[in-house]
C-alpha cells in the first residue's frame, strides 16, 4: 500500500480590540444592534489544518456522511476539543456546503495553538472561526471570495465577518455589516489580561437590565468621519465602550483595573468587548514597556506591540 500523502496550511487568527462600541438597541430576533469600531491585532491563536490527499480524480457528487472525516485538536485546557469548539463548528460548516472537500481529502484535523486569552473580549474564538474559513479556502483551492466566506461567518458569530478581512472597520447590525476604514495613526498598545474572564452573555444581559448614561456611549459617526479625515486626535479622544458600564457593575475589579492602568500614563484605557482585557494606548515604546513590566509584576498577563 503507497503512503498517504499529507497537506499542511497554517493560518494566523488575529485577536481583536473593539476601539469604540455602542448598542443601539434590539432586532425583531432580540438581538443586539451594534456600532463598533474593530482593529485587528498582532496577538494570535495559529491554527494548523492537516488532510490526506485521496489521490485519483475528484468525483462529481459528493454525499455528506452521518460523520464527518474531522477533529480538532488544542493545546488549550479552556476550550473544547470537540463539536462544541466554534473552529469545529466553522469546519463542519465548510464540509456541509462545499462536500466535494471530502471527495480529494480525508481525516481532516484542524489544530488550535491558543494564544490569545479566553474570555478576554479579544475575539479568540471568532479569531478562531475566520481562520478555519481562510484556512479551508486556500488549503482546499476553493478561491471563494472574502465577501463569500464573512458571509458564511455571520452563521458562527457576530464578529467573524469583520475578522474574516480584519484591518480597521465600522461593524454595524448584528455584525454583518462591515465597513473598511482607515486605520488610525501608529502608536503602542499595550494588552492587559487580568487572568480571569467575562461572560459575555452575563454582561449583555446586565446592560439590558441598566439605565447607561448618554456620556457612556460614544458618538460613532464621528469616530469614522475623524478616521477618514485623518484626525487621529479627535478619534481616539472619543473611543468609548458601553459595555464597561454593566461589566464594572458585575465584577468591581474591572473598574479597579482601569484606574491601576490610567495610572501607568497611557494616553487612552478602554475595556475591549465585554471584557476582561483592556487596551491601553501610548505614543511612546518606552512608555508601553515600561507599564508592561510593571503590571506584569502586579500579576496580569501583558503584550505590548506596535499598530
């Protein structure tokens, strides 16, 4: 018997910061509408995908089995390595509507090196999602367009769509209405995770519960308009996230956090997402570094890095 033949696609699952939200309100689904201004960021999960070549010509139709030739795998204690995790899910999405997959290769594995914390409002699992959807295009010579594969991500997760092209972008609706925009001018962020996580689903929840003040909510359409003229200055005096409201009501130590990080002599501190992390931005590297040392010393788990 010949020896199988293997392919290999590593793809990079870039984490994202939210640099302003906002919540409008609900859809007639009850879901909420959002406003957000995403930046994509160094910091990233790897996943690996792996497949036997079949060998011999493709054939025409291909039936979906009962069970799929796929398992993931991580190094990661956090996260399921099963049908639960959302990389599996976006690969049984894949092999469900493009089956002929199935028909050149076998034993599919996609392998997830975690890197960006869980539960730390970075969008590792989405991350995650974007990268099997890119990662199954190119290892499988799919040549879908990125419209195409956001469009299949909106089935995984509301930020998988932006995280499909990542960069900068204005996301609206329930997430699948990304804008590209201008990346704001280069400067350093600084990431903290404080080693423990949010539920994402607990802090929506507690926002529908709360009365937020009109001065917690940023005003978005002139983040962009600052974004497209190029006025830096006004852009990121204005990033605001709604979320801090009912995640500092939840957990007091995400408030604490921030006053400690406002205290390190950034020029900007915002809670990404529903939390945990926060994003602290700086002109300068030495300042970046030095803060890094320091919070990293107090405990929290920092990554600083140009963008």
């Amino acid at each position: 018997m010949a020896a199988k033949t293997y392919r290999r696609t590593e793809v990079a699952a870039y984490a994202k910061v939210n640099l302003s939200l906002d919540i409008l309100g609900l859809d007639d689904r009850r879901y909420h509408v959002l406003e957000s201004i995403m930046q994509t960021i160094p910091l990233c999960d790897s996943v690996v995908i792996t497949s036997a070549v079949k060998g011999g010509p493709a054939p025409k139709n291909v039936a979906v089995p009962d069970r799929l030739p796929l398992r993931v795998t991580t190094d990661s204690r956090l996260i399921p390595a099963d049908s639960r995790n959302s990389a599996y899910r976006a690969a049984e999405l894949m092999l469900r509507t493009y089956p002929r997959i199935m028909g050149t290769d076998d034993e599919i594995t996609v392998n997830i090196k975690k890197r960006i914390p869980v539960g730390g409002g970075l969008g590792g699992s989405s991350a995650d999602c974007a990268a099997v959807l890119n990662g199954f295009n190119t290892h499988f010579g799919l040549g879908l367009p990125k419209t195409q594969l956001a469009a299949l991500g909106s089935k995984l997760g509301s930020d998988v769509p932006f995280m499909v092209t990542g960069g900068t972008a204005l996301v609206s609706g329930t997430g699948e209405v990304v804008r590209q925009l201008p990346p704001p001018e280069s400067c350093f962020m600084l990431i903290c995770f404080p080693g423990y996580g949010m539920d994402t689903w607990e802090v929506y929840r507690k926002y529908d519960e709360m009365t937020i003040p009109m001065e917690a909510r940023p005003d978005t359409a002139a983040l962009a308009s600052a974004l497209e003229a190029g006025n830096s200055a006004a852009f990121f005096a204005g990033l605001k996230n709604v979320l801090e409201v009912p995640a500092f009501a939840l957990n007091k130590k995400l408030a604490t956090l921030k006053t400690r990080l406002e205290q390190t002599d950034a020029d900007k501190v915002l809670m990404s997402g529903s939390g945990s992390s926060f994003f602290c931005l700086f002109k300068k590297e030495s300042r970046a570094r030095a803060a890094m040392a320091l919070l990293e010393s107090e405990g929290n788990e920092c990554y600083t890095f140009k963008f």
